[in-house]
C-alpha cells in the first residue's frame, strides 16, 4: 500500500476591507499589506471593489501569494482580475458577510458604509480587526469606538507593515520571528 500524502494543512487567510483613494499613504500600505502578507503564506481575501482593496490584491498577486476575490455580481470577472481564485456571489451588498467570514481576521482601511457594514459583521462573528490608523478615514477611531459594548474581538491598530506584520503573529497568523520566545 502506499503511503497516504501528508495532511492537507489549510492557510491562514485575512480578508482586507476598506477604501482609499490612490497616491494616499493609506493605498500605499494597503498594497504594503497585500505584498506583506503573500510574502508571509497568507492568503488574501479581497473582493478588489475599492482602489485600496484592489492594490492589496494587486501587490499580493505580484508577490505570488494567493488572492481570493469574493465579487458581488453572479458572473466572473475579466481575465486580468486581480486574484488567483474567484467567486462570484450574485448578493450584491450581502457578499458583506461572506468577506467578513472568509478571513481570520480582517484588515481594515479608512472605509465607507459598506466597509462599516463589513466590520460590524466581522464584530458580530468574532474576527480579530486590525484597523490602520494614522491615515484618516473611519478605520483612525475603530480603536475608541467599536462597533458596540461587547468586545467580541481584539482591535488590533497599525501603522506601517512592520506593525501589521507583529499584529498578524500575535494574532498567531504567521509563527515567531526566529529568536524570539
């Protein structure tokens, strides 16, 4: 009999919510975090709507990590999506939920109604948020104002990707930097 193949391990995978306008220092380290977070085995879940969540996907792409893009409409995207997996929903603003979902955790960058939307649901079933704050736009206050009383998540600011990098491995995400206990 041969020997049965290794078990098939799963990926962490960290969904990026949020929008930034390009040329901002937000869209910079979003696509700072999608780049970091290929490099690191993470798959990033993107559904590349908004330029900041699009550059995450982009970057994570170039890097050759894997990008998974969960799109609102029932028919898949162009060729040169930016993603190495789709999935067309047909929810429209209900995909809110499934972004929320497929990560670990989930990224957070400035943000509109929908992003707010998004980090409510990810509040609600459980996900760590890690806001980037510094840049301006609704992710800045997460911190003070969560989305209500209950702590149902940590909230997990950052400021550059060095900073995003040590959230995701406390959040165990990523192992120990070598020497560390």
């Amino acid at each position: 009999m041969p020997p049965l193949p290794p078990p098939f391990i799963r990926r962490p995978q960290v969904s990026v919510l949020g929008s930034a306008e390009p040329g901002s220092d937000a869209y910079q380290l979003a696509g700072e975090a999608g780049a970091l977070m290929a490099s690191l085995g993470i798959t990033v879940v993107s559904g590349c709507g908004s330029p900041a969540t699009r550059v995450a996907a982009e970057r994570a792409v170039a890097a050759g990590g894997t990008v998974l893009s969960i799109v609102p409409p029932d028919q898949m995207p162009p060729a040169d999506w930016p993603a190495t997996v789709v999935v067309p929903c047909g929810m429209g603003d209900a995909r809110n939920l499934l972004m929320a979902l497929a990560g670990d955790a989930c990224i957070v960058i400035g943000g509109r109604a929908g992003t707010i939307s998004e980090v409510c649901l990810a509040w609600l079933h459980k996900r760590p948020l890690l806001p980037l704050v510094g840049c301006g736009g609704w992710s800045d206050g997460l911190l003070e104002n969560p989305p209500d009383e209950r702590r149902n998540s940590p909230i997990l600011p950052w400021g550059s990707a060095a900073e995003l990098e040590e959230q995701l491995r406390s959040l165990g995400l990523i192992p120990p930097a070598a020497g560390s206990a």
